[in-house]
C-alpha cells in the first residue's frame, strides 16, 4: 500500500500488519538496527524536504523526523550508531550528477551532511567494517572508507540496491531484473545469481529459520 509500511511472517510470508505504520509520503528506504527502523521519505523530488523517521519494529513512532532537509533520500545502511544515507539528487532544477552520501548518528547528529558529494543518482548503498559500498542508477558500484576516501569503482548494470554478506556484495539490478553478486573488490562472481525478477527495489540478507517440525516426528529444526 503507498505510503505504509507492512510486517509479514519471515517463514510463511503471512500478513502479520498490513499497516505497521502508515501515513509516510513515497518512502524508499528502510533499514533495521536492534528494536529500532529507520525510513526514508520525500513528499518532493527537486526540493530539500526528504526525512528519516525512526519507529520501533513494532510500528511506534520514536521521531518522525529524526533526520530533515534531506534532498531525494534513497538509501540507508547503519554501522553501529553511524547511520549512512543516500540522495538521489541536490540539484533543484532535476538535473542528476549532485548526489550525495549523508553520515549521521542513528539520534539524528549530523557527522557530515555531504560525506560524498557530486555523485550520479546513488540509490543502494551498504556498510560493513570501515568499508562502504555506493551503487548508482547511472550503472556502477563504488567503494569508499567510511570516512568518504574513494576506494575504487567499477561498472555495472543500473543498481537500486545493495547488500553485503562476509565478502561478496550483492547488487539489485534494474533494467536487467536481477541480483548481481561481486566480491567486495569489485570481481564479478555472477551478474545474475537471481534472474527473472520483475521491477526489483531492494535486498537483505539475514537468517531464515525452518518452521518447526510437526510434533511427534521426531525430527529437529534446523537453520537456513
């Protein structure tokens, strides 16, 4: 539902709220951390009205506008109490090639507000370590310490979103609707470990639990 924010079941992919949180304008970032999410949204494209609001996982407001005057926020990824975010684009005439990268404390302190800047509409981005990965709509992934020193760069499909798993980045690509995976060197491993996707925004990666076994079978749940 546009502008809402709903809960499923990890193992059945049952509705547990269809409506967790509504009432957010055009949201496009979310990013969990401990009992807290964190959302990014924007009610304009051009002017410099994007937020990050922070809710609990159980639909609470904690701040709906933790973070304010953010200019077409994308992306979110949290390292500790280091919160990163993209932004498409700080160009009020439309034009793309102003991106930036935001870093901020997960309570809303502004590090630097323009950790990165003169970027090509950054959508996903992800952080593991002292290392942190960028994917543009423009088609590339770049790599940058954490305090924004460019690592390296490389091509690739059009991306929306990023995930790190140990030393392979995964990358959500748009126009060929699939997931890519590299090393975090930037090796291709292969440009569509998912394929046959349709209109694909984002990725997670995480632990998905077996449901546990019917009682009386004797057999034990094992992890995924």
């Amino acid at each position: 539902n546009y502008g809402t924010v709903s809960a499923y079941d990890a193992n059945t992919g049952a509705v547990v709220n269809d409506s967790l949180i509504t009432g957010l304008t055009a949201p496009t970032g979310i990013v969990i951390s401990g009992s807290n999410m964190y959302i990014t949204s924007s009610s304009d494209y051009t002017l410099s009205n994007g937020i990050v609001g922070v809710y609990t996982t159980a639909g609470a407001v904690v701040n709906a506008t933790l973070i304010s005057g953010l200019p077409r926020p994308s992306g979110l990824a949290i390292s500790g109490t280091d919160l990163y975010e993209t932004n498409e684009n700080t160009n009020s005439s439309g034009q793309f090639g102003n991106g930036t990268v935001g870093k901020f404390t997960t309570a809303g302190a502004t590090t630097n507000a323009s950790l990165i800047s003169g970027l090509q509409a950054p959508e996903g981005i992800a952080v593991s370590g002292s290392n942190l990965f960028v994917g543009s709509l423009f088609g590339s992934i770049s790599a940058y310490t954490t305090d924004g020193t460019l690592v390296t760069s490389w091509t690739t499909d059009s991306v929306l979103g990023l995930a790190l798993s140990g030393t392979n980045l995964y990358a959500v690509f748009r126009d060929a609707n699939a997931v890519g995976e590299y090393t975090t060197a930037g090796t291709l491993v292969n440009s569509s470990i998912i394929a046959g996707l349709q209109q694909p925004q984002a990725i997670v990666i995480g632990v998905v639990e077996a449901p546990p076994p019917p009682p009386g079978s004797g057999l034990s749940a094992t992890t995924l």
